[in-house]
C-alpha cells in the first residue's frame, strides 16, 4: 500500500524551542522540506543571523520548532500571506530574524534590522554617483565631438534618473533616509572643516 503525501504550501514559523517566541517566518511550496533545509548544517544561507541561531540551537543539541501558520492554496499567493503574517509578528515584536518584509519578489528591499552604517555607506556611494555624474557631463562638453556629446549626455541623464529611482525607494521604504543623508552631510562637513584647520 502506497501513501500518497502531499506536501504542505503555506506559511511557517521557526520558533524557540526554549521561549515558545516566533523568531522567524518564511514560506515555501513545501513546507517540511524547506524547514529541512533551515536545519542542515551545510545549507548556503544568506541570512546570517538566522543561520547563527539555528546552529547555536544544534550546539544545545536542539533545533527551532516549526508551525505551520496558514496553508495557501495557490503559489501566487505566498508572498502576499508572508507579507502579512511578517507584519503581524514585527508588530508584536517577534520574528526578528526576518530581515525583509517578505514576498520573493526582488524589488521588497531587505531593509529591516539594517544597521544604520550601511545606510550612511549607502548614501556616501549614491552622492558620489552623482558627482561623477555632474563631472562627466561637464567634461564631455569640452573633450568630445557634439555627437559623442550628446550620447555621454544621454548615459548621464539615464544614469541620474536610475539613481534618483533608488532614492525613492528608499525614501519609501526607509523613512530615516533623510536622516541618514543629513547626518552624513555634517560628518562631511566636519571633516572638511578638520581639514581646513
């Protein structure tokens, strides 16, 4: 006699087998076969401090308990259930180790639990894009032909509009970007002024 298993596609949780807390919330077309994969000493796992705390938990010789939050019908909506479900424990103050705010799709920024440095980093490199920018524009006026120009110019005009396409993005996305940019423009400012004297 033969069993025919179904896998299970939904939502899951990985839960602290000492504190009962939700600490991280992902989703998968089958369910037991991607906690196996959370488990596995030898998986490649981008998230770090996930990864950390599954083999701190195997050191204790214990691994994270696994809930099957909801069982979704359709693949399509995977991402739309994670979203939510990550929310709702972020909300509560749980599922820490989820570093973006769900969905596989590649434009829902990994921005939560991101530590303030790589934003200053981040805008340092985007203001430096746009001094390059401005210096390529105008130096093509005056070492190229017009119709060489014209096409550097049209490379700086795209180029620009992709960088202010990543700050909109991030001003949607991470509401302390100003901050962010603010504050590193008085670190440079400092730093110049440091030089000055």
């Amino acid at each position: 006699m033969t069993t025919n298993f179904q896998p299970v596609t939904g939502i899951y949780a990985l839960i602290h087998p000492n504190t009962d807390r939700v600490m991280y919330i992902g989703q998968s077309a089958d369910v037991d076969f991607r906690y196996r994969q959370h488990c596995d000493s030898f998986s490649s796992n981008l998230n770090l401090k996930k990864q950390e705390w599954i083999e701190g938990l195997r050191r204790e010789g214990k691994m994270p308990k696994l809930v099957v939050l909801e069982v979704v019908e359709s693949e399509s909506k995977l991402d739309e259930a994670e979203r939510k479900w990550i929310h709702k424990y972020k909300a509560r103050g749980e599922a820490e180790l989820n570093i973006s705010s769900g969905g596989r799709n590649p434009a829902i920024s990994s921005v939560l639990n991101t530590p303030r440095e790589e934003w200053f980093q981040f805008a340092r490199k985007v203001r430096i894009a746009r001094s390059l920018l401005s210096e390529l524009a105008s130096s093509a006026g005056h070492m190229v032909s017009v119709k060489h120009c014209d096409a550097i110019l049209k490379l700086e005009r795209k180029l620009y509009m992709e960088i202010e396409r990543i700050e909109r993005r991030v001003l949607k996305e991470f509401p302390d970007w100003r901050d962010v940019s603010k504050a590193l423009r008085s670190i440079n400012d400092s730093n110049e002024k440091d030089a000055e004297l």
